[in-house]
C-alpha cells in the first residue's frame, strides 16, 4: 500500500497548454439570467465563450433566460408522485375510505376495476 500521495501529486485540469492557469488573466463577463420565479443567477463567461440562451435557476432548478421580462416556462412535468399528492389534497379521508369500500366491494363481487381502461 502507497497510500493516496501518488493520485494527489497529478495535476488534474490543467490542459497540456496551461490554459487552466491563464484563466485569471482571460477576459470575463457575467450576464444576468431570470427564471419564472423571478430569480436573478449571474454565472460568468469567458469573453469567447458562446453564452447559452438559457441557464438553470440555481436557487429552484427553473431554467432561466437572459430577458428578465420573458423567463422561459416552467417545464411541465407531472410525475404520478405529483398527481397522487393532487388527488390527496381533494379528498377527505373519509372519502378515501368510501373509495376504498367501494373498490373492495368491486373486489368481492368478482369484477375487477378497469384502473387503465384496457
Ligand atoms: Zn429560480
């Protein structure tokens, strides 16, 4: 056993041109991105890096665009989680074990719930 040291020493980063180490002197601008909850990220760019047209809101995972009075729309994805949590909030307990009933009773007279509809 060597221990860590040997992994440690390599330089990890830096290009075979040390262009890693120029970076301080590269000139650099940040620009300013808003997502849809009006949240404010400034990453910065080196001046010929291409800067893209949206940026991931850091803060809520939004993505962000560069015109704050048009912020991209949040991507609508619904996972079953979501809806679950959805069909939980409109129904009372009591309601869940009316459905509950009914769905057992379903059960019991042999015929079983078309849950998807095939
Ligand atoms: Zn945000």
């Amino acid at each position: 056993m060597a221990g860590g040291n040997a992994i440690r020493g390599s330089r990890v980063g830096a290009g075979p041109m040390g262009e890693v180490e120029r970076g301080e002197s590269a000139p650099r601008h940040r620009i300013s991105f808003f997502c849809a909850n009006d949240h404010e990220t400034r990453p910065s760019f080196a001046s010929d890096a291409s800067v893209p047209d949206t940026w991931d809101c850091p803060r809520c995972g939004l993505p962000a665009s560069r015109d704050h009075a048009n912020p991209p729309a949040p991507p609508r994805t619904e996972p079953y989680k979501t809806h679950l949590a959805y069909v939980r909030e409109r129904r009372s307990d009591a309601d869940g074990e009316a459905i509950l009933a009914e769905a057992l009773d379903r059960l019991r007279s042999g015929r079983m719930p078309t849950a998807d509809g095939r």
